[in-house]
C-alpha cells in the first residue's frame, strides 16, 4: 500500500486518515485508490464494528479533488476520474458498519462528497464546508449534485453548488449537514466515544439498521418498509438477538458476539 491512507485498528474500530497534509489531503488518483481498497477489504473483515474517516494535520479533511492533477484531465480521464470517485463513496456507503466522518478542518469539493458518503458526521469549531467547483468552472463529480441534497434538501444543496459558497461548522450544524461541532481538540475524543458506542451493539442490527435506512432511501415506502421487516424478522434468527433479549430480562449487559 502506499502512504496517501493511514489505515489503523483500534479492537473493533478502524480509524482512516486522508493523509497528504501538505496538500491539505486534496483527493488525487493514489489516495482515491488506496480508499477503495481499504474500504473493500474493511467491508470483508467482519471484526469491524465502526469506521472513523479523518484527515491528517490540522488543517484539512479533505480540501478537494486534486487541481494540480485535474488540469490537464481530458474529457475521458474525467469521467475515469469521476467514476473511480462515485466508486469510493458507493464502497464507503455500502459498507456493512457505520462510517463517521471527523471533520477536523476544510472538506471542501471531494472532501465534502466523501464526507457525505458516510453515515454521519461530526465537526471541529475550525470545519469549512462546500462545493466551490463552480470557481473552477466544473460541478461536483463524485456525487456531490445527489447527497447533499438528500442530506440537507434540494434547496439549500442548489444554493451551495450554484454559489459555491463555503460554510463554517456552526452553519453546517444548522443545516443538518453535520451532526455536531466540538472543539478542535475534542473531535477525535467524541467520534471515539460515539463509535464506541455503536461498537459495543450488535454488530449484525447495526449492519441491517444501516443498509436498511439505505436503501430504503430512494424507494417508495410501502417497499422500503418491506424491506425492514425482512431485516426485522432475519436478525430474530441471529443469537445476538436471544443474547440482547435474555440480557435484558436478566438485567445484565449483552454480550453480543456478532452472530
Ligand atoms: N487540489 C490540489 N492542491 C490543493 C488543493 C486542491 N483541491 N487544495 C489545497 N491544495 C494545496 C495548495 O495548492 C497548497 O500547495 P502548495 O503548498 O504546494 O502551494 C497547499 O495545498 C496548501 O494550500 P493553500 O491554498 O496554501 O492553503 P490556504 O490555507 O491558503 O487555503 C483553501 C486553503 C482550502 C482555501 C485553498 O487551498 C483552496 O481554495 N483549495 C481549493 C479548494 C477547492 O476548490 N476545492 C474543490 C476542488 S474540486
């Protein structure tokens, strides 16, 4: 593996860090890659209960898509670009365990379309937000156009990438786009806890709740509630639910072993 990606392992959760501070993690072909890949092997490993997503430095999340290495990008490196970009978020949307993105500075253009692939999101007091694509006279293209609307609703997703205007955390919180700001020193600290949180569940309710509230997102009720049901009935086969029930009538804490 290469080194634009920290991958790291903390018991059930892994901890991924965008990692080229000097270029204020800006998204370039490596790190979209090595993204890919992390994700794709995190989703087969079924000892991870959560994922935190951040960016190195104190700076950044991610300030973008890399300019240096769009500029000279033809119309087919473009779309090659894009779609490796909708295939990072699609792996980081699909991945069978909650995904929190740590705002810990800019997420900006591709930084803020990944941000918005995970599941949820926390930011530092210093956290920029945006779609400035329009300044470079191009739109979001790893799916920015699509989530942040069904984030925050279609007309303030317009307003951000007709205007390309950058918002600060406490904007971002009153939105909807993030679900909390924390002071800068704090935000690993809380993503920690909340990951914890959601570790120690059952990881196979967490699984279904997530791939549930997603798909169910763009279909018609009546079939996204099926959905739930069959998700529902499934994890009554599953021993972390006897576990869950039986700790409860006991009144001790579950022990859930993921299966
Ligand atoms: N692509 C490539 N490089 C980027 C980048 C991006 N999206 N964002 C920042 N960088 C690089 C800068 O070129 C600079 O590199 P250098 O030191 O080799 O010159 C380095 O990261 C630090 O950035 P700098 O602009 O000096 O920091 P700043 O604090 O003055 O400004 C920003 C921060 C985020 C306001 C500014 O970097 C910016 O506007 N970035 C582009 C944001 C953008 O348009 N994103 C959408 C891209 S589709």
């Amino acid at each position: 593996m290469g080194t634009t990606l920290i991958t790291e392992r903390d018991g059930a959760l892994a901890l991924l860090t965008l990692n080229r501070p000097d270029k204020l993690n800006a998204l370039n072909a490596e790190l979209l890659a090595e993204l890919d890949a992390a994700f794709e092997a995190l989703s087969r490993d079924a000892t991870v209960a959560c994922a935190i997503l951040t960016g190195a430095g104190d700076k950044a999340f991610a300030a973008g898509a890399d300019i240096a290495a769009m500029v000279e990008m033809t119309t087919e490196q473009a779309r090659a670009f894009s779609e490796t970009g909708h295939r990072v978020c699609s792996r980081i949307e699909r991945a069978p365990f909650p995904v929190i993105g740590a705002l810990n500075g800019f997420a900006l253009g591709g930084g803020c379309e990944i941000a918005l692939a995970c599941d949820f999101l926390y930011a530092s007091e210093k956290a920029k937000l945006g779609q400035p694509e329009v300044n470079l006279g191009i739109i979001p293209g790893f799916g920015g156009t699509q989530r942040l609307a069904r984030r925050v609703g279609i007309g303030r997703a317009r307003e951000l990438c007709y205007t390309g205007d950058v918002i600060g955390a406490d904007e971002a919180l009153r939105i909807g786009l993030v679900n909390a700001v924390v002071p800068h020193g704090e935000l690993t600290a809380k993503v920690k806890d909340v990951a914890t949180k959601i570790a120690s569940k059952g990881r196979l309710a967490i699984a279904q709740c997530k791939r549930v509230v997603f798909s169910g997102e763009d279909v018609p009720l009546d079939v996204a509630n099926a959905l739930e049901t069959q998700a529902f009935a499934m994890l009554f086969g599953t021993d972390d639910r006897r576990e869950g029930m039986k700790a409860f009538l006991e009144k001790r804490k579950a022990d859930f072993k993921g299966r």
